[in-house]
C-alpha cells in the first residue's frame, strides 16, 4: 500500500488519459453504426480490456465514416 500511494502523483494523470480515452471511445461506438473493421462488441471489448492502447487504436483505424 505504501508503494502504491508514492506512486500516486505518478498513476494519477495515467489513470485520468485511460478514462477520458475510454470514455471518448465509448460514447462514438454507441453513437456511430459505422465501422472500418469488426463490429460494436468487438470494439466495446478491445476498448474496454486493452488499457490505453485499445481507444487509441479505435479512434485511429476504427471509426467509420460519419453521416
């Protein structure tokens, strides 16, 4: 517990950038039927599971053309 609390200042902005991602992500799939490749669970997954990498890879490769 200790470890984790020096650490703190450091995990803090890490872990606000992996909310913001995810949630910026999320709300385009929920909101958007369009998609480059795969489908809305397949990205809700990748999103959701693959910390910072997967909303990044989502809003570079995954986001279809919007109407």
């Amino acid at each position: 517990m200790k470890v984790l609390l020096e650490n703190l200042p450091l995990l803090l902005p890490l872990i606000i950038i992996e909310l913001v991602l995810m949630t910026v992500a999320l709300v385009h799939i929920f909101r958007h039927p369009n998609y480059r490749f795969g489908n809305r669970a397949v990205w809700i997954l990748a999103v959701v599971f693959i910390q910072i990498i997967g909303p990044v890879i989502y809003l570079l490769f995954g986001r279809g053309e919007d109407e």
